[in-house]
C-alpha cells in the first residue's frame, strides 16, 4: 500500500520533526531529513539561533497517526498530525511537512492493549540484545505489543518493519486507564530536566515549553494540544493561590495572547514567591526555578488538567 492523500499514515521513524514548508529548510537540518533520522545530531550541530529558527513547527513520534493531506514531487507531505490538537489551525490538528519517507501507510489495528516507552530515551532491536533498528525512540512513544516478554525484552510491533522488534521491558509501560494524578505527570516532566529547548521540539533530545507540557502528559495517555494558548483553553482555570504542584502556569504580555507555560512545582509562599518547572527560551533548556519578576508580571493565570 502506498501514501495517498486522504489516506492516514504513521511515522516511521524515533522522532520526525513537522516543517514549515520545504523550502524552509536549512543545510543544518539534514540529520532531521534522513531517513534514519539523527535528532541527536541534529541539535548538537545547531547554534543557540539555530535552535530557535520558525522552520520548525513540531515534531511527532514513532508510530504518531497523520492524515495525508499532499503529495509533493521531491519526497514531501503535507499532513495533520491527528494526535496534536491544534483548533486554531485545523480542527483536525496540526498542519505541515514531513519528508516521505518518514511516513509508512497505516496499518489495521490490532487491538493489543498498547504500550508507552517509560524510558527517557531507547532504542528497538531486531532481537533481544541485538542490532539496533530504531534508535533514539523517547519516552512517551506508543508502541503495540506483539507477542510476551521473553528473557528481559519485549517484541513490539513498528510502523514501516514487518517484522517485530524488541524493547527491553523495562523500558515499557502499560498505557494507564486512569487519569494520572498530577504528581505523576510532573515527575515523568522533572525527567527531563537540563534537556535543550529546541522550538517546536516535542522529545526528550529538544523541547519547548508546550512541547513539554503536550508530552508529560501523553505518556499517560492524556492528549492536550500542542500550543500554549490552545493548552489554557483546554485546562480548567484555577484561582492563583490555589495552583498545587502539576498544574500549570501561563504567560502573555498585555494585549497579547499567551506564548509560555510552565508546570507548577511548588504551592505559592507568602509574598508570591511561586516555582515551576518550564523550557526556557532565554536560557536554552529545561530547568526548575522560582518565577523571577519579569515572570511574575506576565503571570496571567493557573490551570489544571
């Protein structure tokens, strides 16, 4: 079976990363454009400018479904990432660009009680303890099982392998069937702390502040859109003062939407002295700190999940 607009399909690569338009792209993305992705190489090779470039729109995981929406000659599509909720651009979710051969066509469901990988990076081998076919898959990618554990790993079914491949199990988790508590999810977040910021980065190599947002919660299986201000109106507002640690910060400059999140760590002091977990623009990665003052005057409110 071939892609084919209209049709859905399902990455096939640890990390694609969804682009602006073709032409956008730079010499330094080529790592990002193989077909074996190299995410890893990719970022390192990147200056502080670099990281931040608006070519880069998001990034999907490991079998994340698309709808594809155009053929381009060259070896691109243009897709909807059905699992990155995105109203203002698409009510189907978010829009753009992907090379085609990060695409395979979607398979039948099987109907096996899915698994999420728990580790914060692994890779898939072509056997227990053997060669790796898949590197660099990140934590919260959605794998299908495909037969028991044997000997420490699990076999696992990929998008683009007709054969199956093997996970160590404890990489692996059961998908819960429960909402998670939101220490939970901010634990799975403290994880990756230190991790780089990468804008439109949704992995545990490069992140953005709803990226990271977005993927601590989809290791739970919880599914919120991509976006900060998409984010602030699909959470509940909560009073300031009352945020408890797992909810989530927003900011934005007056008169003007809301462009960073955070996710709370700690229940506010006396003299407003609050603290969150967050991907920071400014300092280029993934850290905990209290609000500084140029923080707290763009605080326009807390949410929860």
């Amino acid at each position: 079976m071939e892609l084919q607009p209209g049709r859905e399909a399902l990455v096939r690569v640890a990390v694609a990363t969804l682009w602006s338009a073709p032409e956008a792209v730079r010499p330094i993305d080529r790592p990002a454009l193989a077909a074996c992705t190299d995410i890893p190489a990719w970022i390192s090779g990147m200056d502080t400018d670099q990281q931040v470039g608006d070519c880069v729109l998001s990034q999907l995981l490991l079998g994340e479904r698309v709808l594809v929406t155009e053929l381009r000659p060259g070896g691109w599509a243009h897709v909807v990432a059905l699992e990155q909720p995105a109203a203002k651009l698409d009510p189907r979710g978010y829009p753009g660009w992907l090379p085609v051969d990060h695409l395979a066509p979607a398979a039948p469901v099987t109907g096996a009680e899915p698994l999420v990988v728990d580790a914060t990076v692994t890779a898939l081998h072509t056997a227990p303890g053997g060669a790796v076919a898949v590197p660099d898959v990140v934590l919260g990618t959605r794998l299908t099982p495909a037969g028991p554990a044997a000997d420490g790993w699990r076999p696992v079914h990929a998008a683009g392998h007709a054969d199956p491949l093997w996970v160590p199990t404890g990489h692996l988790a059961p998908v819960p069937t429960m909402p998670p508590s939101a220490g939970e999810v901010l634990t799975v977040a403290q994880r990756l702390l230190d991790v780089v910021y990468i804008w439109g980065g949704v992995s545990a190599h490069g992140i953005d502040c709803s990226g990271l947002v977005h993927l601590a919660w989809r290791r739970f299986g919880v599914v919120l859109p991509r976006d900060a201000d998409d984010q602030a109106v699909a959470t509940t507002p909560v009073p300031l003062g009352a945020e408890r640690p797992g909810d989530l910060y927003f900011f934005a400059r007056p008169g003007r939407k809301i462009h960073h999140i955070g996710i709370v760590t700690a229940e506010p002091r006396p003299g407003d002295d609050r603290r969150m977990l967050h991907a920071c623009y400014r300092r280029r990665r993934v850290l905990e700190e209290p609000l500084p003052a140029e923080r707290i005057a763009t605080l326009v409110g807390a949410h929860r999940v």
